[in-house]
C-alpha cells in the first residue's frame, strides 16, 4: 500500500523558485535516505498574487510516515529554510492511499 502525503505552501514568484530548488538540492536528498520514502512531486498553480505550490511525497507505509515526521503524522514538517521562502503554507498535511498507480 503506498500513501500519498500532500501539502499546501504560497510563495511569491521568487520564493516558488528559491522553494523549489531548495527541495531539489536540500531536502530531496534527505529524504532519499529515509526508509520508505519513495518519490516526490510539485504542482505549482496560481493563487491571487502568488504561486500555490503542493507537494506531494510519497511513501511506503504510514509507518515510513511517522519515521520522517513523528508521531503526529498530519503536523506538516517545514524546516527555517523553506519558511523563509513562503507567505504562507498549511500546518496540516493530508494522506491518501493510492490505490490506483498508472503510467502510460
């Protein structure tokens, strides 16, 4: 069973790019290391003046969850650096089980 965590963040134009090249080269490297982390996505969209960024990481189990980010599995992990480049982003985060999984 793979879960999908997701997350909601706005930024400026500025801070949407600085976000994302700081997944890309900080935090997507440590999650690599963690047991059952398996993959991540953004989607960026539009917001008013700002860029809606949702992150979407998935995982292995909810176990694999709570080994990132503790035991309350919903509390959304931001770290100094990535609050610094938001207007505002959502303490919660949602999980889904993907249950369905296609490429074409």
């Amino acid at each position: 069973m793979m879960i999908a965590r997701s997350w909601t963040a706005c930024a400026t134009a500025d801070g949407a790019r600085g976000y994302v090249q700081y997944f890309r080269d900080t935090l997507a490297p440590l999650l690599a290391q963690l047991p059952g982390y398996l993959r991540a996505e953004i989607l960026e969209g539009k917001r008013d003046e700002l860029v809606e960024l949702v992150v979407v990481t998935r995982w292995a189990s909810i176990d694999a969850i709570r080994g990132f980010a503790g035991e309350d599995i919903d509390q959304a992990v931001v770290e100094p650096e990535a609050r610094a480049l938001l207007v505002s982003f959502d303490d919660r985060v949602q999980h889904r089980t993907i249950v369905l999984d296609m490429a074409r």
